[in-house]
C-alpha cells in the first residue's frame, strides 16, 4: 500500500474515532425535534439559574415583562444537542406523569420553578441540553394563546 492510502486510511479512521467518542452523540433511537417557534412570548423569558444545573436537575428563573399573565405548569421537555441537531430525550420511567397545576406568572414577576427530571429522565449524560415549557396567556379577545419557552444549559 502507498503512504498517502495508508494516511488516508488512518485519517478516516480517527474521524471516526473522534465522533465516537463524544459526549454530544444521541442513540440512533431518539427523535428529532420538532420544536421550531420557540421564545416567542414577547417580555417574557426563561433562563437558566446559575450554579443550579446538575445531572439530575436545574433552577429556571422565569420573567415576565409582558402587560399580561401567564400561566404554566409542571409539564416540560428536555432536549439534547447532537451535530448542530437537537433530539428528544427520551422518558426512562413510563410510569412518571406531571401533577397537572397552574403557576402565576404575573406581569412585572419573576417566579423560580425546579425541574428535577433524574425520576423522569434519568440523569443526564455530559452535553449540551435545552428545557422546553409552554405558557398560556390571554390575548385581549379572550382567547388562549400558547407559548413555547427554552433555556439552554450544559452538563458538566
């Protein structure tokens, strides 16, 4: 064999090496997301609180800034990133369901909710992730309006 097949070779199979061992990669099985309009509740956010993200769960500071209310609940979606696509984690215990409540979101709040999703989801694996969470609000015809809210966060 040549010298520049042989480093061909090697080349192809350090690449493959490389994307095999990364912590982004998903199982084949997992779903890609559908989830594309998001963060479109204008004054009205949802990040990350620092120093909260473990393997097991996170603190989201939502805000509203908006001249209405919203409403959410414990319902949410997690989501891992994988080559510049993001794919759902899937549920590990088909047993789990969310109490179905609704949370105040005022205008002019701010309100800390925890999302623990080790009983859901299991622990998550190092990568990056985003949380998913709708939110109602009530337009001025009377109609309900849902949003989608995401917060990216890494696991370390």
């Amino acid at each position: 064999m040549t010298h520049s097949k042989v480093f061909i070779l090697l080349f192809l199979f350090s690449i493959f090496l490389l994307s095999a061992c990364s912590n982004n990669s998903v199982p084949s099985d997992w779903e890609a997301s559908e989830n594309e309009v998001m963060n479109d509740f204008e004054g009205v956010t949802m990040i990350v609180k620092d120093g909260t993200v473990s393997s097991e769960g996170a603190t989201l500071i939502l805000t509203n800034e908006a001249d209405v209310e919203g409403v959410y609940g414990n319902y949410y979606t997690l989501e891992k990133k994988s080559n510049d696509q993001w794919y759902k984690v899937p549920v590990a215990n088909k047993d789990s369901a969310f109490e179905d409540v609704g949370y105040s979101l005022p205008p002019a709040g701010t309100e800390e909710w925890g999302a623990i999703w080790k009983w859901r989801e299991g622990e998550l694996d190092k990568g990056t992730y985003r949380i998913i969470k709708s939110i109602t609000a009530s337009s001025e015809n009377g109609e309900n309006n849902r949003y989608l809210l995401l917060a990216e966060f890494e696991v370390e």
